[in-house]
C-alpha cells in the first residue's frame, strides 16, 4: 500500500511541474473537456456493449454494413424483387367478387341485402369449423348447443358497457364473477392466496401487455428502476416483443434446455440489477411444454423481481390434467410462491367467444398499477382500469355463461379428450420415418421436425395446406405444430394419413417444392443472418396482406 502511494505522489509530482505556469482557467477547461470526451467515450462504449449483449455480434455488423451504399443498394434491390414476386401471388388470390367497398354508399342498403352480403363473403371462409376444423387452435368451440347459448347471451347484453358501471351493474358483477372462477382454478381465491385479484380484457397480447406494464410501473415505484429489462426464453409468446416496443423495455432472451423448457440456470445468470420481470410459459406456443415455473418463481422471489406466468394456452386445462391420467406437472401458478402475473385466455379453452382473456395479479396493490387516474381533466375526474375505456358488456356476459355452462366437469372432460388425441397424434409420428416429436409434456400441443436432411419440412406443410390443413410453422429448429382443439381433436387419424403421405410425396419432389408454395420463403427467412432484413420483409409483407384483402 505505501509503494502504491508513493507511486501516486511522485506521480503528481510530474503532473504539477507539467502545468507549472499554466494559467488557472485553462486547467479547469481542460479538465471540464477530459472529463466530457472521458464521460461520452464510457457511454458511447457502454450502448455499444448494450447492443451487442441485447442484440448479438451478427446483426450489430449486419447494421453497420449495410450503411455502405454497395451493399444497401444491394440488399435493396433484392428485398424490391421478393415483395414484387410476393405481390404478384396475392394478385391472384384476390377473389373478382365481391367488389371491395372503397367509400361509404349514399343511401343505406336495406337488411335483406346487407344479410344476403354477408352470407355471400361468409362462404369464402374455411368451413366445417364446428367438430371438423383442419386448423391447428383458432377454433376451439365444437358444441352448437354452448354455441348458442353464447350468441344468445351476447345479444342480450350488447348495450352494456361496465365503464358505467352505475348504469350496468350487471356486467360489472359477471366480469368479477369471471375473474373469481379463473383464479380459483389457478391458485387464487384460496385460504393462501386470497390477495389474487384481476379483470378482463379483450384477448391474450392484451392481457401480457396489461401486465407487463403494469410490472413495470410497480418496480419504477417500488424499485426506482428506470431503465427496465425482462428476461424471457427464445420461445417466448411474441407479445413479450410488442410489450417491449411499447413500454421501452429491454428484452434479455435466454436459451431453452433440450426439452423446449426455460432455461432456469441461464435465467438465474441473466438477472441484473434493471430486472423487472421473468416471464415464464405454462405451456410454451411453439412446442407445448411447460417452463420451470417453481424455479423460476423462486429465482424471483429471491431476487426480488416480479414473475408473469404466460397460461393464456394452458389456463383452462392444465388444472384438469392430472385428474385425466397423465402425470401430475409442476406447480405453475398462484401456488408457487413468487409468481405475480398470470394470464388466461377464457376465448381459448373456457370455450367463450373471441375476444376474451382474463389478465390475474397476486395483490390489489400491483393491479392498481395497471390503472389510469386522470385527476386534472377538464371532463372530470377520469379513472379507468384497462387500456380501452368502453369495453363490451356482451363479451363480458357470455364468458360468463361459457364458464356455467361448462363448469369443473366440462373442463375435466375436455382436457381428457384434448390429452388422449395429443397422446395419439405424437405416438402416430414417432410411426412416421424422418420425423420426429419435439418437447416431452403432453398438453394441447404436438410439434414435429425432421430428421432427415433431405426432408423439408416447410415443403411438407405445403403439401398438407394444399389437403386442407393449416398448420402452425415454427423456426429454431425448423418444425410444424398443431395445436389440439375440441373443434379438431376428431380429426386426429385423417391429420396421420394426410402427413404419412406428404411426408412421402416431399421426398419425391423437386427441389422447388410445390407450386406457389411458402417453403422457400420460410426457408429464406430462417436461414437469413440478418434479423433486421427478415423483419423488414414481414413488415412489407404485412402491407401487402392488409392491401390485397
């Protein structure tokens, strides 16, 4: 220590018989501009450091080297030459009739004709939905009777709307309702939770969004954190991505083990002082598996961050599953101490009408931050708790119904037919020579890649759309899932022989697969380097789709 500070002295020494002279203002303007070209070198290193932490080396010199004009104008001309090809396809998907409507009509069409308008777009739509859907999710009703019901209730109740909650008390008490009969099955309404409270909202993303803002003003209250981050799994529900964009905070992704699941010990690795929230998926959209939520919900609990559970998929049915013979999962919910956030998708398999979620906290006091009090308004004194402000009482009233009609039973039901045809359909392609079942949990979703080198699965998914299936495409690794459904689940043994067959007919096809096909574009899109260019085509994409309707 004395050699150090004898280094220090002599060290000074030189210093002053260096400025020895110097007028006094110059050494205070030199050190006021060290100081500042010292503290913008720190912070330009440290967004540097940032962007290749959060965003990788790849796509950080993909951005830079796209500032050459060679490569820009390169990289320009084909992206123009891939949505020109694109555009020219959806051209010829564009049905002649009906005419699209540009403008409003100046005097109104009667009923009969309007009814007679619809019916007519409405026999363009995939049919035979009810018990004989070919799609994987999106239609999950199979009963006409509880659909009925439904329909009924909705229209009895259209007018309502519990942002007058004075003047619809009705609704105001069924969406409370709703959110008591959800969290009951979830840990919540308990002896040891009795703090789990929540609301509805119009969906999923709106429900993840919901609570991962309100995560985040609660830790900006509670923890002054300013500059938040999350951590979430590659597999992660792309709503973790439009919640970031939104509330400006940082994605951390972490890795998966070798069964799809969260990594627990990358998570525990990853959590920093900004850490905000784990966000952990019961069961994950891709692959079906559940993440390690008691670890997770430890590592929170620990290190005194928040943790959101993704069950918008698994609410209404993985509480059912171990009544329905398959091994008894983890703890995913409420009873695991640390989780704070859950989300449960009540339009999926509650079995109500599209949009319905339910978003549930594990206090009042992190609710209230996903509240908006407006007290300085010239309207008044404003308080609303959700992002829209009128919400529709008829999709409050028939979720309602949908969790009477169906009750513990009607889900118990359920679940056992949806985990029997889930079980049936992996054992069935593990029968199926290069393909192979990813995740080990046996929930509502069954996902499958290929084993052989010469096999591609993108091209078996053309096969199988042009057999009237649609199927969800999945990258990292390349694979295809189908999520079942009581609208599908009879469908199973045909959804077999239909992928037997295009599994043979894709290995006996040319190397430009089939015909107007999607392979090459999800083949192009997986194997591009350059995240941003990928993203930038979904965006033009995504125009084109919403142009050519």
């Amino acid at each position: 220590m004395l050699v150090v500070l004898n280094k220090i002295d002599a060290m000074m020494i030189i210093v002053d018989d260096f400025l020895h002279g110097t007028p006094p203002s110059r050494i205070v303007g030199g050190t006021v501009l060290v100081s500042y070209l010292g503290l913008k070198i720190i912070s330009v290193g440290t967004e540097f450091y940032c962007q290749l932490r959060n965003r990788g080396v790849l796509r950080v010199v993909f951005e830079a080297a796209k500032l050459l004009p060679i490569l820009n104008h390169f990289v320009s001309r084909e992206k123009a030459k891939l949505i020109a090809k694109l555009d020219k396809d959806l051209r010829k998907k564009i049905a002649a009739n009906p005419l699209r409507i540009v403008e409003l009509p100046f005097d109104g069409l009667s009923s009969r004709e309007i009814l007679s308008e619809a019916d007519f777009r409405r026999a363009k739509d995939t049919g035979q939905l009810m018990k004989s859907s070919k799609m994987s999710g999106a239609v999950y009703m199979a009963d006409h009777e509880h659909c009925d019901l439904l329909c009924s209730i909705y229209s009895s109740f259209v007018h309502a709307n519990p942002l007058h909650a004075d003047a619809f008390p009705s609704v105001t008490r069924m969406e409370a309702e709703v959110v008591s009969m959800t969290a009951s099955l979830l840990g919540g309404c308990s002896a040891t939770n009795p703090g789990v409270c929540g609301l509805m909202t119009s969906g999923g993303t709106e429900s993840i969004l919901t609570a991962i803002r309100a995560t985040r003003d609660y830790m900006r209250a509670t923890r002054h954190i300013r500059r938040p981050e999350m951590i979430v799994a590659v597999s992660a529900h792309a709503a973790v991505y439009k919640a970031a964009e939104y509330f400006n905070i940082q994605i951390v992704r972490v890795p998966v083990d070798k069964n799809f699941r969260m990594d627990a010990d990358a998570t525990a690795r990853a959590i920093r002082k900004n850490t905000i929230l784990i966000y952990a998926s019961a069961p994950g959209y891709p692959h079906g598996t559940v993440d390690p939520v008691e670890k997770l919900a430890a590592l929170a609990k620990k290190n005194g961050v928040c943790l959101h559970v993704d069950a918008c998929l698994g609410g209404f049915v993985l509480p059912f599953i171990p009544s329905s013979k398959q091994s008894p999962l983890p703890k995913f919910d409420f009873r695991a101490p640390g989780v704070t956030s859950l989300s449960v998708d009540t339009h999926k398999y509650g079995l109500s009408q599209k949009g319905s979620s339910v978003v549930l906290y594990a206090s009042s006091l992190l609710r209230q931050y996903q509240y908006t009090a407006v007290m300085d308004w010239s309207g008044g004194l404003y308080i609303s708790p959700s992002q829209p402000g009128s919400r529709s009482g008829g999709l409050i009233a028939q979720t309602w119904a949908s969790l009477l009609h169906l009750g513990r039973n009607g889900y118990k039901v359920m679940t056992e037919k949806i985990c029997s045809a889930a079980a049936r359909l992996r054992a069935g392609i593990s029968q199926i020579r290069g393909l192979q079942v990813l995740g080990s949990d046996v929930t509502m979703v069954v996902a499958w890649g290929s084993t052989d080198p010469l096999l591609d699965i993108y091209v078996v998914n053309d096969i199988m759309i042009t057999k009237g299936w649609h199927l969800s495409v999945l990258h990292t690794p390349a694979a295809l899932h189908m999520c079942i459904t009581p609208a599908n689940l009879e469908r199973v043994p045909e959804l077999l022989s239909d992928l037997r067959e295009a599994v043979d007919e894709a290995r006996n096809s040319n190397d430009e697969g089939i015909s107007g096909g999607k392979a090459p574009i999800y083949g192009l899109a997986g194997a591009l380097p350059d995240r941003d260019l990928v993203g930038d085509i979904l965006k033009d994409v995504q125009d084109l789709m919403l142009k050519h309707v």
